[in-house]
C-alpha cells in the first residue's frame, strides 16, 4: 500500500451563516480513523457571538461532506423547538387508530 504523504490535515472553510473563516486542524489518527472506518469527522465550531455553532463533517480525506449551523438554544428556543416530537407522537397516534381500525 503507497502511503499519502501529503495528508490534508489543515481544512479552511467558511461559515455558511455568518461568512466567517475557520481553520480547522486534523490529527493523522482522526483521518486514519475516518477512512479506515468510512466515518465522518466531526467539528463544532463556536461561533456564540453570532448566535450558531457551526458544525462540520469532514470525510478521511480531508474534505468538508457536510455543514451546518445550529442556533444557539436558549430557553424560549427550546419552547418553540418542542412541536417536532410532538407531532411524530401524533403520527404515531395516527398510526396506531389506523392499525387498530383496519384488524
Ligand atoms: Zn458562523
């Protein structure tokens, strides 16, 4: 097997919310790890005075696959967040009437 020397462990990217740059650093074993196993790295970058934290996935060979930026949950945010498993549970309520009525 011919071993990369010139391993791509220094990413530069930007911020798709706020444009900021970011440099990120990746150790050998975390992009050994990542292409022996086909996992993802994954970073979270802080970006607090804006509000988000910036999430990446960066695959073994050094590429950004995946960006996202998660607001900043506050208390009132966790409120307004609460509507998603609620609804699934009434999907599953539904699920369950629909599978009850058709026996
Ligand atoms: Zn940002």
């Amino acid at each position: 097997m011919v071993s990369i020397q010139a391993q791509k462990s220094i990413i530069q990217t930007n911020c798709p919310l706020c444009g900021e740059k970011e440099t990120i650093f990746l150790s050998k074993d975390e992009l050994d790890y990542a292409r022996s196993n086909h996992a993802l790295i994954t970073k979270a970058i802080s970006h607090t005075n804006n509000g988000h934290v910036l999430t990446l996935y960066i695959d073994g060979e050094g590429i950004v696959r995946r960006k996202y930026c998660f607001e900043i949950a506050e208390k009132k945010d966790l409120n307004r967040n609460i509507p998603l498993p609620t609804k699934l549970d009434l999907v599953f309520d539904q699920m369950l009437k629909d599978s009850l009525n058709s026996r």
